[in-house]
C-alpha cells in the first residue's frame, strides 16, 4: 500500500501547551515551508501566525515559567489548511472582568476598514509603552495581515473557573 | 566609540542581525524581529545612536527586515525618531528600506513610518527569493 497516496497534501496541525517564541517560530517557519504559495501569500500567513500567537504568549492568564525569569502564556493552536485558505485559530484563558471590553474592541475592528485600522494602529504605537503596547494593536496587525474578518469568541467554562478568548484568522492563499 | 555588531542567537530567526559601523555611519539592521521583551533588544542601539549623532557625523541606515511584531515597529520607531531629530538639527541622514519586491505589505509599513516621522525612507525593492 502506498502510505503517502492515501494522505492528502494540506497540511493541518494541532498544539497545545506554553507559547515560547522558540516554539512559534519554529511553528511558523514550518508552515510558510509547507506552503506552495507565493511570496506575498506565505508572508501574510506567518505574519499573521506569529502576532496571533504572540497574543497568546503575552496575554493568556495561564502562565508557564521559563528559566525562573519570565512567564509566556499557555494556550492551544489549530492550523487548518484548504484549498484556497488557511485558519489559524487560537484560545487561551482571560481574566473574567477582561471579556467585554476585550469582545467590545474585537468587534469594532471588523467594522473598520483597512485604511482606518492602519491609522488607528499608527496611534496606538505612538501613544504606547515601549514596554508593552497592549493586546489592542496586536489584534489590529492580525485583521490587517489576515485582511478578512476576524472571528473573536468568548467561552465561558464554569467547571475550569474561567472565561477563554478564542480568534480564527483566515488568510487566502490566492488574493493575500 | 566601538562598532555595534549583533548576532548573537544566529539558529534564532526572531533576533535581528545588527550591524552599526562607527567609521563609515552605515548601519544596518537585517532579518527578523519579533523576540520577547523587544525593548530590551533595541535598547544598545538606541544608546549608540544617541552617542553616535553626539558626533555629528553622517549616517546611512539601511533597514534590511523581512518582518517585525508589532513591539518592535515601536522600537524602529524610536530610532527614527532620533534619526528625525538629528536631521532637523542639520545632521545627514540617508534612510533606505530593503523589502521583498512581491511584498506589499511592507511597503504599507514603510508608508507609515514615512507618514508618522515626516522622514523620507527611500523603499527599495530587491528579489529575495
């Protein structure tokens, strides 16, 4: 039998666990590698990949030490590959009192258009901490890399105490 | 005043190489950038430039980044900033972007750091595949 026969050519991954940048750009680079795409299509996609990622390193409230120094957030990925797009979808864990306002500036960036969010994202840089620029411009790189609408979620589960921040970006191949 | 090298995590793609030329003011920062703690990394070098303008000497800045996050497009900003500053005080400053010719979204970047500094950034487009 022909093991690679029966396999089909997309490419769908799954990772759960801390969100170190070693491990992202590891992720990441492997992903652009796998892809059969033009230049343009494979920059948006790792574009993309690593700021939704970066979301979860820097703001999951579940977090993983590293050298006893610094914590990086703990959250879950899923990378699907069809035909002519790809989804990124991630989820982590919130704060509760984070969930409205979280969902509130989530929603306001799909009604922006790309124009608006490239200005608004110019603002937010300027008047940021160098130190820590804030979840907000993070998920405003991720609509304007992704150029569709982002889908934002938030999943409340009692029985793990906590509210969890779900994204699914969406990149197609052929227009990005 | 020494020349600014960096390339110290070469197996690590997220680190910029760095490369500040004190003799001939050309400095370069080339790769990726989208390590933790991002200021930290940009840090030295905003210390060098300020102790390099200090001399009043000419500078040639050459961005060779294929792609940065968000926390660091707040650093570059913080070095055009002071590049800005030192050429409305008179000094000589030449900035070039290097971008990947079938990458559009670069040049958005680069818009926009035009529009935010008022610095001219001269977009070059180079075949990188």
């Amino acid at each position: 039998m022909d093991y690679n026969a029966n396999h089909k050519k997309e490419l769908d991954f799954t990772y759960e666990g801390p969100f170190n940048m070693r491990i992202i750009s590891t992720l990441g680079k492997y992903l652009t590698d796998f892809l059969d795409t033009s230049y343009e299509a494979r920059m948006g996609i790792y574009r993309v990949f690593i700021e939704i990622c970066q979301n979860v390193s820097l703001y999951s409230f579940d977090r993983v030490w590293q050298n006893k120094k610094s914590s990086v957030g703990y959250g879950k990925l899923i990378i699907k590959d069809e035909e002519e797009k790809i989804t990124v979808y991630t989820i982590n864990k919130i704060l509760d009192h984070h969930a409205d306002i979280l969902l509130e500036n989530c929603n306001n960036l799909n009604n922006y258009s790309l124009d608006e969010l490239s200005e608004l994202k110019e603002k937010l840089r300027r008047e940021a901490s160098v130190e820590d620029l804030g979840a907000h411009i993070g998920l405003i790189s991720i609509r304007l890399y992704s150029k569709n609408v982002i889908k934002f979620e938030i999943i409340d589960k009692p029985d793990e105490q906590g509210k969890y921040f779900a994204i699914t970006a969406t990149v197609i191949k052929t227009n990005n | 005043m020494e020349n600014l090298y960096i390339n110290d995590n070469p197996n690590l793609v997220y680190f910029p190489v760095v490369s500040f030329n004190y003799v001939n003011g050309v400095c370069e920062i080339s790769g990726e950038s989208y390590m933790e703690e991002t200021y930290k990394f940009y840090q030295p070098l905003l210390k060098w430039l300020n102790d390099y303008i200090a001399e009043k000497k000419s500078i040639d800045f050459n961005f060779k980044l294929s792609y940065f996050n968000t926390s660091s497009s707040r650093s570059i900003l913080e070095i055009l900033e002071i590049l800005r500053k030192y050429k409305v005080t008179g000094g000589k400053v030449n900035i070039n972007w290097y971008y990947n010719i079938e990458d559009p979204d670069m040049v958005g970047e680069i818009n926009g750091f035009e529009f935010e500094t008022g610095l001219e950034i001269k977009a070059i487009a180079v075949d990188l595949k």
